[in-house]
C-alpha cells in the first residue's frame, strides 16, 4: 500500500473530498432534473401538438439534406373561422356572378362592378404576386382548394378584404406544405428502401 506518515490527516482529506463529491453530485442532479422538467414541458408545448413532426433526409453521399414543413394541429376555433371566411368569400362570388349574369335583375344591372380585365392584362411587373383570374398553378398540378378564394391585387381595396386574404393565403400556404410533405414521405420510404438493400 501507499506510505502514510500522518493517517488521521489523511482521513480527514478523505471525508471533505467525498463530502465535495456528494454536494457537487447533488447540485448536478438537481440541474438535470430542472433541465429534463424544461424539456418535458417544451416537448410538451411545441413538440407533441405538432401535426407534422420536422426530421430532414440526408445524403448517402453528400453533405446536402432536405428537410420537411413542421406542420402544428389547427384549433377547432382557428378552422370554424375559416370554415366562417370561406363561406363569406363564397357568398361574394356568387354575388358578383349573378351580377355578371343573364339572371340578375334590371333594377341591379347598374351597380359598379370592378372589372380589372379592362384596365390590367394580368402581366403587370409591379404587382408582386398576380393571381389573374385565380390561376397560380403550373399545367398538370392540381388546383388547391383555396385557390378559388383568392382576391386579385386590384380587388384588394378595403382592410376587411385584405384581412380575409391574409387568412386563405395561409390556408393555401398549410395546403402547399402539406403537399410537400406528402412527397417528403415518399422520399423517406424510397431512401428506407435503398438502405434496407444497402444492408442486405
């Protein structure tokens, strides 16, 4: 064993060492649990309602990754508004093409109607998003349910209108992203698939 002039001294070093040790263990496990009770509460918070998780697909053989929309669970409060927004978006177009229409009475045929077709060509470089006669979708992709909904730039003329446009513009930017993650998905299944080969 190790030489030992003065044991009592020895001891003594001994005991404050492992007392230090405990106090520091001590502290450190109390940091860990309020670290883990943060975490539980964030997961719980921000995590777990999320609709769509966010994870990333990652080259085998490149530094590149893409990544998924984290998509969160909309409120029962948050779809009956715009459950409430569509309706109303629906009753104006109905409106305005019954106005338009061999069906609409004489007594209303004099009423202004905004007509951009005769002021605009739907090209104008200083508009910065023109959604001419709702169109934004490429040939062959599917039109988005939102779309029919959209106001046009110039038919943008009052506050309640450009709030209502706010509104289904982030309903047509959920139904984007949710697209997205559909092929996402399949992208995953896909590399799953070649690493289960890679494996074998």
């Amino acid at each position: 064993g190790d030489f030992c002039v003065d044991s009592e001294e020895k001891n003594q070093i001994a005991a404050k060492s492992k007392e230090r040790c405990d106090a520091l263990r001590a502290q450190i496990e109390r940091e860990n649990i309020a670290r883990q009770l943060i975490r539980d509460r964030l997961i719980k918070e921000f995590w777990d309602p999320m609709l769509g998780k966010g994870c990333q697909i990652c080259s085998l053989s490149s530094g590149l990754t893409v990544g998924n929309y984290p998509e969160r669970t909309t409120t029962d409060e948050e779809n009956t508004r715009l459950k409430k927004l569509r309706l109303m978006r629906k009753a104006e177009k109905m409106e305005v093409d019954m106005l338009n229409g061999p069906s609409c009475p004489g007594v209303l045929r004099g009423d202004s109607i905004l007509k951009t077709d005769d002021f605009t060509t739907g090209k104008e470089g200083y508009v910065v998003n023109w959604w001419h006669h709702g169109s934004i979708v490429q040939t062959g992709e599917a039109k988005p349910s939102d779309q029919k909904y959209l106001y046009e730039p110039f038919e943008l003329l009052t506050n309640s209108r450009r709030r209502l446009q706010v509104h289904v513009l982030q309903a047509l930017a959920a139904e984007y992203r949710l697209s997205f993650n559909e092929l996402f998905k399949k992208c995953q299944g896909d590399k799953k698939g070649v690493m289960d080969q890679i494996k074998e």
